[in-house]
C-alpha cells in the first residue's frame, strides 16, 4: 500500500500539531503545580513568623 505524498504530509502535520499541543499543556500543568507548591511552602514559613 502505497500513501500518496500529499496525504502523507498532512497526516504528518496533524500528528506534529497534536504533539505540540500535549506538549503545550503538559507544560502548563506543570507551571500550576509548581506555584501551588511554591505557595504550600511559603504559608507555613508565615505562620511561624507571625506566631
């Protein structure tokens, strides 16, 4: 079975787009996670500071 180039090509270009945009939101996920870290750590080093 043969593929004609054309085809070939988008279906290459849809697979790369989609990558990318897994990519894109992984990334993001990842950013939220790390600020919601960062914020458990400082509210602990806050209430003995007050306290």
């Amino acid at each position: 079975m043969t593929v004609p180039s054309p085809i070939l090509a988008t279906a290459f270009m849809l697979a790369t787009a989609a990558i990318l945009a897994m990519r894109a939101t992984i990334v993001a996920a990842n950013r939220k996670s790390m600020v919601k870290v960062r914020s458990r750590q400082r509210h602990p080093a806050n209430t003995k500071t007050q306290g």
